[in-house]
C-alpha cells in the first residue's frame, strides 16, 4: 500500500513538474537536462571542442545538452545498458563500461582525443531496501571515479550524481585525493525532497592511467 501510494505521488509529481513540461517544449529527452544546464550555468564546465564522456547516459537529456555546448568542434561520447534514441553528433555506445568490448569501442570513438569532462547521472534499480540501494549508489559513483582515474586528463573535471548515506563521506575523500577540489551542487530542478546531490570534481590530478595511444591535446 505505501508502494502504491508513493508510486501515485511520484506520477503526480512528474506530471505537474515545470521543468517536466519545459523538457517537453524545448525537445529535451528528460527533465535532467535541466540539472546539467544549471550546474554549467554556474560554474562553467562545458566549453566549445571539449571532448566529453557520458556515462549512464539513457534517455540521452546530459548528451544532447554537451553537445549544444561543445559544438561540432567537440566530441560527446554516451554509454549506456539500455539503448539510447540517437543525439545528432553524438557517438553512442551500448554496453557497461566495465566490460572490455563497450569500454574499447568508447575509447575507439574518442579518436585519439583526451577526455576533458566525465558526466555520470547515473542512479540504481531502486529495491526499496535503503541499505542495498545506498550501497548500488555508491558502487556506481566508485565506477566512475576509477573510470576518470584510468581516461581523464590531467586537469579535467568530472561531474557526478550521488545520494547522501552510507559511503558518501568516503567517497568524497577518495575524490579529494584525485581532484584539486570537490564541490556539492543541487541545482534547484533537483527535487527538493530527494536526497541527490552532484558532486563537481575540478582539476584531476596527474596523467590518466589507461592513456590513449596517440591521444591529441583535447579541451
């Protein structure tokens, strides 16, 4: 009964979102798009020729917002489990990252271009069980973190959705040991009574550790 119940609030909700109806008019893929423009609107992340990565990217609302920002100078690159519609100018890989077949086609499509920003929105299948669910959110936003480690240029950005709970306190310090700084955003499109937040890593420190063979100076 109280599944159902949070189920309908959750429906009526989306359905009476401004920023709902704003994705709608403006062709946005989801209302997220909003959260991404606002944060950049800020503090500035997206400039013209970076070459991005976004991770988790289905329905593609953080893609197609890179790549209006990055122009055809740039290169925005998505991953996803689930299929993704395309985003003109977009490369789209179907996979998990983690595995050896996605990530090699990902790198493929950076042609040889350093990976200035790291973009992950990215959110568990929910159970209802906080704990489990706590801990799927921070083993995501672990996943990205090593995946900027391993691809992210030295002095790139990475910016990521994570709840706070159990593991959030570490996780920060373990990107505090990557990245010059880390900086908690909630943009106000963000739902306020949800407990995400984005964490806004400036600077990482030190050369990838993958590489890429040949690899340009990208933006």
């Amino acid at each position: 009964m109280a599944k159902n119940k949070t189920s309908r609030q959750w429906l009526h909700d989306h359905i009476n979102d401004p920023y709902v109806k704003q994705a709608q008019a403006q062709g946005y893929r989801s209302r997220a798009a909003f959260k991404l423009l606002q944060i950049d609107e800020r503090d500035r992340l997206l400039v013209q020729g970076m070459v991005v990565v976004d991770l988790g990217s289905t329905p593609g609302g953080w893609s197609q917002v890179a790549m209006s920002k990055v122009g055809a100078g740039g290169r925005v690159v998505a991953i996803d489990l689930l299929p993704m519609e395309p985003v003109p100018g977009v490369h789209f890989v179907e996979g998990d990252f983690r595995d050896d077949e996605p990530l090699a086609m990902l790198v493929d499509a950076l042609g040889g271009r350093q990976v200035g920003l790291v973009l992950s929105d990215m959110a568990p299948n929910l159970t209802g069980i906080a704990v489990t669910d706590q801990a799927r959110s921070v083993h995501l936003l672990e996943l990205a973190l090593e995946f900027s480690r391993d691809h992210l240029k030295s002095g790139g950005d990475m910016l990521v959705k994570v709840f706070h709970g159990s593991g959030f306190d570490a996780l920060r310090r373990d990107m505090e040991q990557l990245f010059t700084s880390v900086l908690v955003r909630k943009p106000d499109s963000s739902r306020g009574r949800s407990s995400e937040v984005y964490l806004l890593c400036r600077g990482r420190r030190g050369e990838p550790s993958a590489g890429i063979e040949g690899a340009a100076c990208g933006t």
